[in-house]
C-alpha cells in the first residue's frame, strides 16, 4: 500500500459508513496482493476470511492513524493478518499467533507462529517499549488470560474483547 493517503482517496464521504466493518474489509482486500490471498486462502485449512470479512479491520484502521509511525506495532493474536498493510508506513509490524501459518505481509512485518505468553516471555527485552504499541483485538482468553498479559507488559496498549465478562 502506498500510504494513508492512497487509502483515504477509497473511503466515502466519512462518517459511521466509512469505518463499518465489512466496507473496510471490502476495501482493505482490493489492496491485498492476490498472491498473498491465494496463499493464505489455500494455505489455511479452515480459512474463515473473505472479501466481506477480514476481521476487526476497522478498529485496525483507526488505530493506524493513532499510532506514531515510529512505532513498532505489536499485534497479538493477528490472525492472517491483512491489517499489517495499515502499518505499511510504521517502523514495524509485529504479528503473532498460535496457530495461522500462512499470512499477510508488508515489507516491514515479522510473524511468529507462538502463544502470546511465550511471544512476551521470549521477546518483549527486544523492544522499547516506549516506541512500541501492542494491540490485542478480539483474542479469546482460551490459554492464559491474553488482556491482561498484554496490559502488565506493554506501556502503550488497545486490548478489546467484547464479550468476556470480569469477575
């Protein structure tokens, strides 16, 4: 991708239509190198992505626009990953997750195929954590309790999760 600018010049007139989540799905996939899309859609079995439905993009959108692009952007349980093309222009994309080998790229992204506990434990002395920005959107708790991972070992966070309820 050659920037915000190129990708602002897709989005309608803005307003709650142009951060809706299929739309910037719908947009984000006509930006995706169909080599890339034919790896991953072939490559992963149970692939449950689709031109309407990336993921939680749009939240991805927003927050490429809040981010500092000197930062390196962390992003904890990415999936495939389609949104690092919004962190094309960041000093880096970190994608991490358990089990989705094959995924989206950009000449500045790095994936690791491990739990966001092991990622943490393993690589976190690696990064200045005043100029990195970890990201937890919609990943489950189903191993360790990822939120609150990311919240006690990240001094610049978004971690969301919709339906989990706190006790």
């Amino acid at each position: 991708m050659d920037g915000y600018d190129e990708l602002l010049k897709l989005l309608p007139i803005p307003g709650k239509e142009a951060l809706d989540s299929d739309m910037c799905s719908r947009l984000l996939w006509k930006k995706l190198p169909e080599d890339q899309i034919n790896a991953v859609i072939n490559g992963n079995k149970y692939c449950d992505i689709e031109p309407a439905f990336l993921g939680f993009v749009s939240t991805y959108l927003l927050l490429s626009f809040l981010i500092p692009k000197h930062f390196t952007v962390i992003d904890l349980g990415c999936a495939y990953a389609p949104q690092c093309f919004y962190f094309s222009d960041h000093k880096q994309y970190i994608g991490v997750d358990l089990s989705v080998e094959n995924r989206f790229h950009t000449d500045n992204s790095i994936m690791y195929i491990m739990s966001i506990s092991d990622f943490i434990e393993d690589y976190i002395e690696l990064f200045d954590l005043d100029t990195t920005f970890a990201i937890c959107n919609y990943v489950p708790d189903w191993r360790n309790d990822n939120m609150e991972l990311v919240r006690e070992n990240f001094r610049n966070v978004f971690v969301f999760y919709p339906a989990i309820e706190r006790r």
